[in-house]
C-alpha cells in the first residue's frame, strides 16, 4: 500500500509509502482520563511493554493530593472498577490492533517523579535521586525535597554516621537527575 492509499495522511518529510502510526498512549490517555476523572482517580502513567499478543498495557493510577503530602490510597477496589471501565472503553475504541494484557495499578510507595510538578508535590517528602553526571561528587543520593527553583530540585541531606552526622543542602539540576523515586518511610 503506498502513502497515498493509506487512512492516515502522509506527514510532511517522511517518505512515500510510509505511514505516520498515531501515538497509541496519547489514544489511551485520552481514552481513559475522563473515565478516572468519573471514579474520583487521575491518571499517572501508560506503559507499554512487548509487541504481538503477549504485550502488556499498564495503567497507572492514583487519587488526587489534597495536602502537600500525600491523600488517600488507591484501593484494589478502585483498580479493578478502572480496570473494567478502561477496558471496555479500549474495546470499543480498539487503539490496539493487536491482543494485550490489561493491568491497572498504583505508583506504589517508592513512585517515581517524573516531572516539576510532582517535585512541588512532594516537598517534605524523602526521595532517592540517580544523577549523570554527578553533582558535588554523588552520583547517587538520598535528601528531603525543600524546594524546586530555577530548574534546579533543592534536597537536605545527612552527612556523616552515627553521632557525627550534619544536614547539608544540595542543588540537583533537574537535567542532570536520571531517576528519582519516594523513599518509603514508616
């Protein structure tokens, strides 16, 4: 089939008989979005994961923060009404040409930070963060996020052992943290 004949217009720049696929997360955020919005739920994340019928689609999920530090937990009831209702919409709209495998589930304790906003979200809160390159000589480093300003994450962290600790604040410039996930704390 050559660019001309196929159902989605050829995109400037990109050769005859290639055809420009839609972003199927984009379809499947778009999809689901207003049926978590209905349970009270926002969405987090969609992963895809394989090809083929064995693939893996992975909606991430949480409910809305009220306070700086967290809200209500995602139950397993809340997962499994997403799961049902997201399924059938993406059965009817069928964004997937292929089988897959449905999973709904909760960022878990230790979630990743993804992105400035969640930085101000989880102010107060311990985070562990992966950098390249290092900054002050730490390429790994666990701190309490203060604040996020002029594109940089301000954490405190401890310095030291035993009774011979002190608190230093750090920079981390956000270009320069690869990962950055919550710290579980009891």
């Amino acid at each position: 089939m050559s660019g001309r004949d196929h159902p989605y217009l050829q995109a400037e720049g990109v050769p005859q008989g290639t055809a420009q696929v839609p972003d199927q997360q984009a379809r499947i955020r778009r999809i689901a979005e207003p049926i978590l919005g209905s349970l009270g739920l926002v969405l987090v994340d969609v992963e895809m994961r394989g090809r083929g019928p064995n693939s893996l689609v992975r909606v991430v999920i949480e409910r809305p923060v009220a306070g700086q530090t967290g809200g209500e937990s995602v139950t397993v009831q809340d997962c499994e009404r997403a799961h049902v209702l997201v399924g059938h919409a993406l059965d009817a709209d069928d964004p997937i040409a292929h089988r897959y495998v449905l999973e709904v589930s909760s960022p878990g304790l230790d979630r990743p930070i993804r992105n400035a906003g969640e930085y101000e979200r989880f102010r107060g809160r311990l985070a562990r963060f992966k950098l390249a390159p290092p900054v002050a000589g730490l390429s790994v480093v666990t701190g309490r996020i203060m604040k996020l300003e002029e594109g940089r994450v301000v954490i405190e962290y401890v310095v030291g052992h035993g009774r011979r600790t002190e608190t230093r604040e750090l920079a981390l410039p956000l270009a320069d943290i690869r990962e950055a996930r919550l710290e579980v704390e009891f």
